[in-house]
C-alpha cells in the first residue's frame, strides 16, 4: 500500500456534509462500523486458511522428502505454495481496503497472475501423464490438443496480467 494515501476516517467524512442529517450520518458510521468488523473476520479466515495451507504445503514437502515420488510431489507442492501466495495477496487487499476505504486493482491483477501460473503448473502436470508413450491413446492426443489450446490461452493471458500490472504501475492507479 501507498505511504500517501490517507486513511479515511467515516465520522470525519459524514461530518462534513452539511446537507446530511443526523440520522444519514449515524447510519452511515454503522454501516462504515459493519464494513470495518466484515473485513476484520474475513482477514481472520483467510489468515488461518493461509496457515493451514501453509501447513498443508510443509507435510507434503516432509512426505515428498521421506518417500522420494518424483516430480509429481514437486508439482503439488508448488501448487499449494501458490495458492498460499494467492491468500496472502488477497489479505494484503483487504487491510489495504480496511486502511483506504477503496480497492486497488493492482492485487486482484496480481492474484489472477498467479492463478494462470497455477493452472499452467498443474495442466503440465496432468499432460506430462498423457504424454508418455504407454499411456498414449486415440483419446490422448485430443487431451493433449485441448491442453495446449488452454496453455496458449493462459500465456496469453499472463502477458495481459503482467502488462495491466506494468500499467498500473506506471500511471500510477493504485
């Protein structure tokens, strides 16, 4: 977040609209109040659901480390700390949304940025499986077009992402 931005006190801005009555601006600080308690529990939930993936991640590598399974597990893992990434990116816009009062488009480009990168891990992953040579069928070769129609769609879609975000940055729009 922004060092500048300033923090947006509710009480402050519904006192100083002359035309509001007192009802609108009590109304207004319980609604600002509820926002305030809605982000505070769901930065909670996605705190602990980022542990326990987090955890998750750990046990996965521990197992891939005692029981050597190939890249597979390498792959899962990479996964799962991705996804951890996704959480805490989502976290940061929702104290950044808490502190400002607006939302930044920067963190929703960086976590779809990191989805397309998943979703690449993972269609590499499954196709590797497709693609050896006693496992390939009739059917494979239509799973293995589907895969690489897909792959180019989320390429593409990553040098969007990277370029919004370059944009962003640039114009400063955070």
């Amino acid at each position: 977040m922004d060092k500048h931005q300033p923090v947006i006190d509710a009480t402050a801005v519904a006192a100083d609209d002359p035309d509001e009555t007192p009802l609108l601006r009590r109304a207004s600080l319980l609604f600002h109040r509820t926002e305030q308690v809605i982000y505070v529990l769901l930065g909670v939930l996605l705190a602990v659901t980022a542990l326990v993936a987090l955890a998750g991640a750990g046990q996965l590598l521990w197992e891939g480390m005692v029981h050597w399974a190939g890249t597979e597990t390498v792959f899962e893992i990479m996964d799962r700390l991705l996804f951890v990434l996704m959480l805490i990116e989502i976290l940061y816009t929702v104290r950044a949304s808490m502190r400002t009062g607006a939302l930044s488009a920067e963190p929703f480009l960086v976590v779809a940025l990191i989805a397309c990168i998943r979703r690449i891990l993972v269609i590499s992953l499954e196709i590797s499986k497709v693609t050896k040579p006693e496992s390939w069928t009739g059917e494979s070769g239509g799973l293995f077009y589907a895969a690489m129609t897909e792959l180019g769609v989320l390429a593409g879609l990553v040098v969007v992402m990277v370029g919004a975000i370059f944009f962003v940055r640039r114009m400063g729009l955070n």
